[in-house]
C-alpha cells in the first residue's frame, strides 16, 4: 500500500522522537546499573580493607613457637591460620559482613596456594577456595553484558585485596559477591527505572504522532491534489482555507493545475488522432523540423531503420541516419545536398532482402525551409499478398486432393490390415517364424495410415499422444526400418552416443516418421554410399539429434526453400518429407535447423525441449 506524504513525514517524525528517547533512557538505565554496581564494589573493598586491617592487627604480636623454623612455610601457614581463626575481632567482622550486606557471599583470607586460612564459614578453613570472575569485569563491561552477567545464570564474582605480612605477601582478603544475591539488592530501582522508561518511550511517542499529524494535516489535501496533477485528474481547487504557506501553495496548484488541464486535453486529443492514423499505416514516415531534428517517427518507420530512430525525438538527421548501410547513406545525402528524392528504389540487406521505396520531400515557402518528410515504403508487400493469396488457394487444392486420396488410399489398406489378420488366424502357432515380419507390416500399415492422415492434417489441426520415449532404441527402431536401403546404397547406419540423455515426452509414432523421413533422405543423398551417423546429447533443458550424412549436399540455391510443402530437388520426390519432418518439430515445441555442404554432406540438427511436460499443441 502506497503511503502519503503526511502518513511519511507523520512516521519519520515520530521514529526520531522515539529513537532520542530510547537512547536516553537507555544511557539513563545504564548509568542507573553501572552506579549500583559501583556500590557494590565500593563495599566489597570497604570489607576487604576492614578484614585485612584486622588480620594485620591479629598477626602483629604473634611469634613462631619455639623450635619451629621460621623459613618453614608450612609452619609459618599454620601459625598464621591457627592466629586467625582463634582471634574473635576478625571472626565476627567476616560474620557480620555476610549478615549485614545482603550482596556479600563469603568472605576469606588465602594463601598464594588459594588455601583458605580463615572463612566466614568456618568449614571452609583448611581447603582450597575456587576463585570467582573478578568484579572490576562486570562493572566495565557495557549495559548489555552487565545486564546478562546479573541476571543470567549464577555465578560468584570477587573483591579481591592482597594481604602482606611486612615485605613478604601472605595471600588475598576475597570478598565473594553473588550474582543472585545482587540481582535482589539492584532490581527495585532497576524495575523502577525500566518502567519509567517506558512510559516516556509511550506518552513522547503518542505525543509526537499526534503533534506532526496535526501540523501535518493540510499536506494530507496538499498532497492528493499533486497526485491529481500528475495524472492529469485534477478537477477543483484544493479545499484549504488558510492564510499561511499553505494557503498559498494550495491556491498555486489550482492554478497550475487549470493551465495544465486545458493543456492536456487538447495533447491527449491530437495523440490519440494521430496514434490512430499512424498505427494503419503500412508505410513508414518521419518528420523533421527546419532545423532538421527528428519530430516524429511512426512503428513502419522504425521497423525499415532499426534501433536508430528508437530514440526520443528532437535527435538530429546526422544522428538518425549515422549506420553505413544503402538506405542510411541515401537519406544522409539527401539532408546534406538538400535535394528531393522522389521514390528511389533500393534492396536493403537481409534474409530475404527487402525492396523498398524512398520518398523525401523538403517542404518550406520560398527559400525558407520548413522541415523534411520521408516516406518508406516495402515494395515487396503486393509481391507477398500475392504469394498469400497463391499458398492459400493452393493448400484449398491440397485439401480437396488430400481428401479424395484419403479416401482412395484408406480403403485398400483397411482390406490388406483385414486380411493380414486373417492369414495370422490361419497360421496360428506354425507361423512363429514368420510373427516378427507380420508385426511389422502391421506397424507399418497403420504407419502409413498416420501418414495420409498427416496430409489431411496440413488444412486441419493435428492432436499429439505423447508419452515418454527412451530416444536411442527409437533411433535404432528407425536405423531397422532403414537398413534395406542403406544397405542397397552401401551405407553404414552409425549411432553415436554422447552421454546419457533422459527420456521425452513424444509422439512415438510422429518422431519415428520424421527420423525416417531424414535418414532415409541422407541414404539417397548418398548413391555411391558412405555413412550416416545419428548423434544424441544432452544439454541443459533440452535434447539435440544430429543426423549428418556424407552426401552430395544441398545446393546454396534451394535451401531456403528445402522444409516447403510440395518443394523437392530428386526426381520423382513428392516434396513432402521434409514439411512433415518441419511440422513434427515444432508439435513438439522443438527446433530444427542445418548445414550442409556441396559434396561434403548435410547435417541436420533438431532440438526437443526436456524437464518439462509438453502441453498437446494444436497446429
């Protein structure tokens, strides 16, 4: 859905007020979070520090016991853990810390060895403590991972302050701070604040919404009004009776859109008039200005000239006609001699070429000239509705031929189909021999019956029956239909495969006639013998047959003229196997094309579409 003017700036509004207060509760929020962590922290080394001044304070007046060597660490640990633990002031500071501050955990004096000397918990005494994260972490880290770090899964973080017994370190005072303990003493002002927050995100959201849709509302009018106007709708003046910049712009657009209006009407009017002429006419015209700029260019026009005058207008003659071909070089000449042609004849390159007549006429009064108008017309269009004409009464002819032979034809083979099945009754199980032959006449006469109906089928639409079709045993099936007179002609039947191919979707009966029809035209193609050769390959989404044979070739002359009905070069040829071959393709959504070469052979390639399922087309 297309959104207005004031629906955008309404929205990119109230998008900017919401991201300014999302980033500052944001920043409020973790200020807020990084503040209590602070606490936390200042509190944790407020214990350290108590702690370790009263184990100072402990092992100030304490000596090694007589005997005991004072390089002996062991003995100088138990002495010190043994001092610790029996002196009450230190003992009831650690207590009192874990019961008056709900976020401290423990509290523990250890070693270098993490051994713990002395513990809140007085069970702990005597084993080895496992370290927590250091706290200085969770305070650095940013808002999110603070967040995460103390609402996530529980973990122990530490205060840690060494502890030193005159030069040499004796361990840590470690302040143990719970994850879980502090979620509990941060939360209230946290919840608080979050809450705080998202009322200012609503009311300053809601605000601004409100605020810009109604400074915003005269665009609303504003704005259908320009849509209007640009498609050329707009029919009264925008209803807005304001004396501001508003008003203004409202009653301007009025104005503009009256001119415009008048303006349209009477372009639309002319284009209309002039698309109407321009698209019934067969021959083509342009129309330059006195200054010999292109003004107009109907679609024969472009069709004769090509991409050069699929331009805009107002390019110039020069331009229009800068490609180096007859017609481009005549037109040139004319612009820069400023002479008159009146209806030159020229064959303009192609397959087939084209004749075509050329008219230029300058216009103009007295010595001034006003502009040039060309006229472009195809000669070859009486030459080819004649031609339409003739095919047509031709192929009236063919149908009524075709179905007189139809007739005549149909009759004796459904008697010898009749009889072929009586002398297979009568044989029964004694003509086992001889089966493989009788199946093949059969084949072959209903074969042919497809084929007096595929004459019938050039004046009416044919229906396929495709199925899918292993393609190399149909080649073979034709290379057998074949090898009686490849084998009179001396010429070997090749099948090149080319990698695997799939399956197609083909009217078995149809593609086996027209294969035929080709291998059977590269036999005769080929009386002193030589080889023909079959070749399957696949490529993507489609299959290609190639059928070359090491015949006489097709002469330059006639092939063009090789896939028409009735068109043969042999003696005695009917002309009708190649048109067959044509029409069979393209059932099949397929192409068909081919080289050949005097004396050297014909090579006929056809292209069948794979992956997909055909559709039965209609000719």
């Amino acid at each position: 859905m297309r959104l207005s003017l004031k629906a955008k700036l309404t929205a990119l509004i109230t998008a900017l007020v919401l991201l300014v207060v999302v980033v500052t509760s944001t920043v409020y929020i973790s200020n807020l979070t990084r503040q209590a962590l602070l606490d936390v922290q200042s509190k944790g080394e407020y214990v350290a520090y108590e702690v370790s001044h009263q184990a100072a304070a402990a092992l100030a007046g304490s000596r090694m016991p007589e005997g005991e060597n004072p390089q002996d660490l062991q003995a100088l640990r138990n002495v010190v853990q043994r001092q610790l633990n029996s002196d009450p002031g230190l003992n009831s500071l650690m207590e009192s810390a874990v019961g008056y501050l709900p976020v401290v955990d423990y509290v523990a004096i250890t070693d270098t060895n993490l051994d713990v000397l002395a513990h809140s918990d007085s069970e702990e005494v005597g084993h080895q403590l496992i370290p927590g994260w250091p706290f200085s972490y969770v305070v650095k880290a940013g808002i999110v991972r603070q967040l995460r770090n103390v609402f996530g899964r529980p973990r122990i973080y530490e205060v840690t302050l060494p502890l030193a017994i005159g030069p040499k370190p004796l361990g840590d005072v470690r302040v143990g701070v719970s994850t879980v303990l502090l979620r509990g003493e941060i939360w209230p002002n946290l919840r608080a604040a979050l809450l705080l927050s998202l009322t200012a995100i609503i009311i300053a959201t809601l605000s601004a919404a409100l605020v810009s849709y109604r400074v915003l509302r005269p665009l609303e009018n504003i704005a259908q009004s320009v849509d209007l106007l640009a498609r050329g709708e707009f029919s009264g003046p925008v209803a807005l009776k304001r004396s501001d910049e508003w008003g203004i712009i409202s009653s301007k657009l009025h104005l503009l859109g009256e001119q415009m209006r008048g303006e349209k009407a009477a372009f639309v009017s002319l284009q209309e008039n002039l698309g109407q002429i321009f698209s019934n006419l067969s021959d083509g015209l342009l129309l330059f200005d006195k200054h010999d700029r292109l003004v107009l260019a109907t679609p024969a026009a472009q069709r004769f000239l090509g991409a050069a005058v699929n331009i805009p207008s107002h390019r110039a003659a020069l331009d229009v006609f800068s490609q180096d071909t007859p017609l481009h070089q005549l037109l040139l000449e004319a612009f820069q001699t400023r002479q008159s042609l009146l209806w030159q004849t020229l064959e303009l390159p192609g397959d087939p070429p084209t004749r075509l007549a050329v008219n230029a006429q300058f216009v103009g009064t007295g010595a001034e000239r006003m502009g040039c108008l060309i006229t472009l017309r195809d000669m070859g269009s009486r030459a080819e509705i004649r031609d339409q004409i003739d095919s047509t009464t031709k192929l009236a002819a063919i149908g009524r031929l075709m179905s007189g032979v139809a007739h005549e034809v149909k009759n004796p083979l459904n008697a010898m189909v009749l009889q072929l099945e009586v002398l297979k009754a009568r044989l029964g199980e004694d003509g086992g021999r001889v089966h493989p032959q009788m199946e093949v006449l059969a084949e072959e006469m209903r074969r042919l019956d497809r084929v007096v109906k595929t004459f019938l089928d050039f004046t009416r639409p044919v229906e396929i029956h495709p199925v899918m079709v292993e393609v190399e045993p149909l080649v073979r099936r034709v290379f057998a239909l074949a090898e009686p007179q490849a084998k009179g002609n001396n010429i070997k039947l090749t099948l090149a495969g080319n990698g695997p191919v799939p399956p197609l979707l083909l009217d078995r009966d149809l593609m086996k006639q027209a294969l035929l029809n080709l291998v059977l035209n590269g036999c005769q193609a080929m009386p002193k013998g030589g080889e023909l050769t079959v070749t399957t390959r696949a490529i993507p989404n489609a299959l290609v047959l190639e059928i070359a044979d090491t015949g006489v070739g097709i002469p330059a002359d006639d092939q063009q003229k090789i896939f028409s009905l009735f068109y043969s070069t042999k003696p005695g040829g009917t002309g009708v196997g190649l048109a067959v071959v044509f029409r069979v393709v393209q059932l099949h959504n397929g192409t068909i094309e081919f080289t050949s070469e005097l004396n050297h052979g014909t090579t006929f390639r056809i292209t069948l579409p794979t992956g997909t399922q055909q559709d039965s087309k209609q000719a």
